[in-house]
C-alpha cells in the first residue's frame, strides 16, 4: 500500500469540498421546498447520510421525511410523497436505479450524485452533481460528508463552524488507544444517529474492526454490556444525563467532542484508517468491496 492513499488524499480535502457544496446547497435549485413530503433513499453510506437529513429536515419543521434504504423503500400504495431524493455516489448502485425507475412519471426525483456521466442522470427528474467529491477509494469519505453538508446549507444552516472544525479534526493527534481498541460503540441522538451508523461502517470497511452503533439512549437498554477495558464508546452530539458515568465505570473509554458531530466524523475517518495501516491492509481495496454494487438482473422466468 502507498505511504499516501486516496482514501487519505479524499478526507483531507473535506473543508474544500464542503464548502463548495455549502455554497450550491443555499442557492436556489432542485431540493425539496419547505413543506413538501419526501422520501430519501441511499445504500450504505449514501443511506445513513439520508437519516441524517431526515432528522434535520423533520426537526427543523420543514416537512414530513423518511429515509429508506433504497432496497427497503415504501413508495407505493398510500404512502403519498411530493418528492424523492436519492443520493448516491456512483450513480450506478442497482438498488437505487431500480427505485428511480419505479416512480418515475409518478413521484418527482432529484438525485444527488458524484458522477454526472452515469444512469441515474436519465432516470432522474433532476440531478445536483458533485464532481469535486467523487472519490477514487472505495471507502467513502469526502462524497458522504459533502453531499450532507449540501443539504445542511440548503436546510438553512450556515455550516461554517462545520467547516472550520473538519479543518480543526484533520490536525489533532490520533490517541494510540483509539488505534489499538479492541472494539467500538458508536452512539448518537436525532440526525447524529446517522453519523454514529457512518462511523462505524467506516471502521467495518476501511479495518475490519469489531464496531456497532446505536441512538444513544438505547445504549443502556442492553448494548452497554459489551463495554469494557480496552474498548471505546464514541458519541456523537450531546450526551444525555449520566450515559458518561455509566461507561466509566464498565472501563470503557468514553470519548465525547464539542466540535460540530459532521467534523467529528472526519475524526473517525482518520482513525480507521490509522487502524487499516496498523493492521496492514488496503483501505481503498477493502475485502469483499467494490465501489458501486451492480447487481446483475435476474433471468426471465
């Protein structure tokens, strides 16, 4: 593996890249207006940035707002949608070109996208293309966290504490007990439960590293058993009332940051792939991976 590789080449150049998506995402364009209803569907990554975006969405009144894995997507029957919004990086991943293809004439699309030259562009209404984000890994960093900082801007929010603490997250030293843990909890509460899922695919994919995430006040419903010694609970946004005393005392390593929860996750990144050199692997060629899942279509009966 190179000493430089694109996965690192791609997280490092986050504060650029959203900043230039902060600037489409609050000029006028194709996203959903306020009010409308909207379902927005993604695969992996691109899903739980799409739970983040609901939750934002919803919580800030602007309108009704399901995310759905695009293999699991309500879209039919009574469920009544004004728009659907896709969000994929490839813009050739089979299960969101399927939903693309399903509504369309009925339900209007906008689909979010790091590659512009790609099917999803014909089958959508509308498209936001991010180019400057597309990435060369396949472990995705800077698309992920780009196209959300798109909708935060287009959300109303003014993203530039985010932008300003990515910067600030790039340069802080990696604790070696990050490195060397033995596990990771990932917790979050409203759209930050997205992040905690982000977080820990990003240690699946990039490490292979033993990860789980959950809302953070379901942790002590049962998953705070599995905390101890040499371990690490990570929590993204705010902590509710004593989750911290409770880590402590299992021997967790409990790690909780001020900045904005967006940048925190750039933190992540970094330590993922600390722990794929570590271990001696590829984090651009993880095992098992590849960048879009193309699935073939299944024979005539």
């Amino acid at each position: 593996m190179s000493e430089t590789s694109y996965m690192e080449q791609e997280l490092q150049s986050q504060p650029e890249t959203w900043q230039e998506a902060a600037r489409i995402g609050a000029a006028a364009g194709p996203l959903p207006r306020t009010g409308q209803r909207v379902a927005v569907i993604g695969c992996g990554t691109s899903w739980f940035m799409a739970q983040s975006y609901a939750a934002l969405r919803e919580s800030a009144g602007l309108g009704v707002t399901d995310p759905f894995a695009a293999s699991e997507s309500f879209l039919g029957g009574d469920r009544a949608y004004d728009a659907v919004v896709a969000i994929t990086r490839s813009g050739t991943t089979t299960e969101v070109l399927r939903v693309l293809e399903a509504v369309k004439g009925r339900i209007p699309t906008v689909t979010i996208l790091g590659d512009p030259g790609t099917p999803a562009v014909a089958l959508s209404d509308e498209t936001v293309a991010l180019p400057f984000a597309d990435e060369q890994s396949v472990v995705q960093t800077r698309f992920a966290t780009t196209a959300l900082t798109l909708l935060r801007a287009h959300l109303g929010e003014d993203v530039s504490r985010a932008v300003a603490d990515a910067q600030e997250a790039l340069g802080v030293p990696l604790e070696q007990e990050w490195v060397d843990a033995e596990q990771f909890s990932f917790l979050g509460t409203g759209w930050t439960f997205g992040l905690a899922n982000e977080a820990a695919l990003k240690m699946r994919e990039a490490s292979q590293s033993w990860t789980e995430s959950y809302p953070a006040m379901e942790y002590r419903h049962g998953p705070i058993a599995i905390a101890a010694p040499g371990r690490v609970t990570w929590l993204f946004g705010q902590a509710p009332d004593g989750l911290e005393a409770d880590v402590v005392r299992t021997g967790a390593r409990f790690v909780r940051h001020d900045r904005d929860p967006l940048a925190d996750l750039v933190l992540v990144q970094r330590v993922a792939l600390a722990r794929a050199r570590a271990r001696g692997l590829d984090p651009d060629n993880p095992r098992g991976l590849t960048r879009s899942v193309m699935l073939e279509a299944p024979a005539a009966s």
